[in-house]
C-alpha cells in the first residue's frame, strides 16, 4: 500500500493569518478638559521639560514599529488635524492625542492616524441621586475615593517621576483592575427595575464597544497597533482585544521608559 497517496490527497491548509498585535496606552489627559467625573491636575507638557520626556517615551512606544496609531477623536477630525500636523500648520497642542499619536505615528512614517472615538452617555447623576436617596451615600464615597487615591497616587508620580511613570501606574494591569472596580460597585446601586448602576455600565460599555469595534473593522492580519486612549477605557479595551481571536494584547509598560 503506498502510504504517500493519502497524504497527496489530503487538502492543503491555508496557514493561520498573521496576528494583529494590539497595543493600548491609556493616558490621562494632558490638555486638562475637565471632563472626566475625577480629573488629574496635569503642567503645562508644553514646557521643555515635559516635551523632552515625551520625546523619550514616544521613542520607547516607537520600538514596537506600529503600522497603525488610533487615537480618542472622531474620524474626520483627526484625518483633518493629523494632515495639518504634517504639513507643520496645527496649532500647538497640549492634547494627547497630538503629543503621543501625532508624534508616534509621525515618526513611524505613517500616512494616516486613525480617529476611533465614538460619543456616549455617562449617567452617573441618576447612581449618585438613587445611591442618597436609598441609603448607599458610604458606597457611593467608598467609590469615588477609591478613584481619587489613584489620581493623587498618579499626580504624584507625574510631579516626581516625570510623565513615564505616571504612565506606566495607569498601565499596570493590577492598577487597572482596581480602576474597573469603581463600575462594579455601581452594580449595587438599584433594585428591582429601577436599576441606575445598570443603566451607567450599559452605556459605558456601548461607548467602548464601539470604539473597539472600529478597531477590529480597521485592522489587518500582521498590523501593529498602537491605540492612545484615556486611561478609563483602558480595562475595557484591553479585554476586547485579549478575547478577540487573531489579535494578541501587548503590554504597553514593556515599551515605555522607566
């Protein structure tokens, strides 16, 4: 019996696609909007010393040869910015989105930097007026000082340590797993069909749906990643990417100066 035959009939398997590596920088905000239900006190990282060690970590995020940089603004404003910053027209910029994408995809060579970013609801009145009105005033404060800790214990890092460490603080995965604490407490808050706690996470997780969802419908098999986002969307972002087949979650504290 000629063992070779089976072997010649048996179909050919197209090897796996390369996976795409996907790296997440969740970063405070630079620019101080104020948006954020906790906001960290940020100098002005236009200053010379500031710019020098963005130049540093941008230079260690760089090692990881991105293919791609999305960043937290809509599409169409980011294609219009990102071609002024080529051009050398933009306006200085304290935002994230120009000290750390820009200038990493710019140094890349990269054409194009992806704007990701989708609006959302964040009803965290309804928890905090449900949470008093229903005895839950000490959770609701347990909560928000847990939040707080880590935004002094990030401001501080920032003050001494310069801006890597503060980053390298919002980036570690024990960090950010203590952060994603503050929305499961919110599950607490409610009862029966009135449910705030539930409502909150369901349009925070919506938001981040959809921005991961962008990322997943941009990629291609063997691109680099690197995705520069607020520091919040940073646990859910990376979860999406962890249980996605064919994409692989890079640790972005491998990559930043210490």
């Amino acid at each position: 019996m000629n063992l070779l035959i089976p072997l010649l009939l048996a179909p050919v398997l197209a090897a796996d696609p390369a996976p795409v590596k996907v790296m997440i920088v969740g970063t405070f905000h630079m620019s101080n909007p104020g948006h954020d239900l906790h906001n960290l006190k940020v100098d002005d990282v236009l200053a010379p010393k500031r710019q020098a060690e963005i130049a540093a970590l941008t230079a260690g995020l760089a090692r990881f040869q991105p293919t791609r940089v999305a960043i937290e603004w809509p599409a169409d404003v980011t294609t219009e910015r990102y071609a002024k910053y080529l051009a050398g027209t933009l306006p200085p910029s304290r935002n994230e989105s120009v000290q750390l994408g820009f200038r990493l995809a710019s140094s890349a060579g990269l054409k194009v930097v992806h704007g990701i970013d989708f609006d959302g609801d964040f009803p965290y009145p309804a928890v905090e007026t449900y949470g008093k009105a229903h005895g839950k005033s000490q959770l609701l404060e347990q909560m928000n000082a847990r939040v707080e800790a880590s935004n002094q214990t990030e401001g501080r890092l920032l003050a001494e340590k310069g801006i890597s460490a503060a980053l390298r603080f919002n980036n570690d995965p024990a960090q950010l797993k203590v952060n994603q604490w503050f929305y499961r407490d919110a599950l607490r808050i409610g009862a029966g069909s009135d449910q705030p706690g539930v409502d909150l996470l369901t349009a925070w997780y919506r938001r981040n749906f959809l921005i991961c969802a962008s990322l997943l419908q941009l990629a291609q098999p063997g691109d680099r990643v690197v995705i520069i986002y607020g520091g919040g969307h940073a646990f859910l972002l990376r979860q999406c990417v962890a249980e996605t087949p064919g994409y692989e979650l890079v640790e972005t504290n491998d990559y930043l100066p210490k």
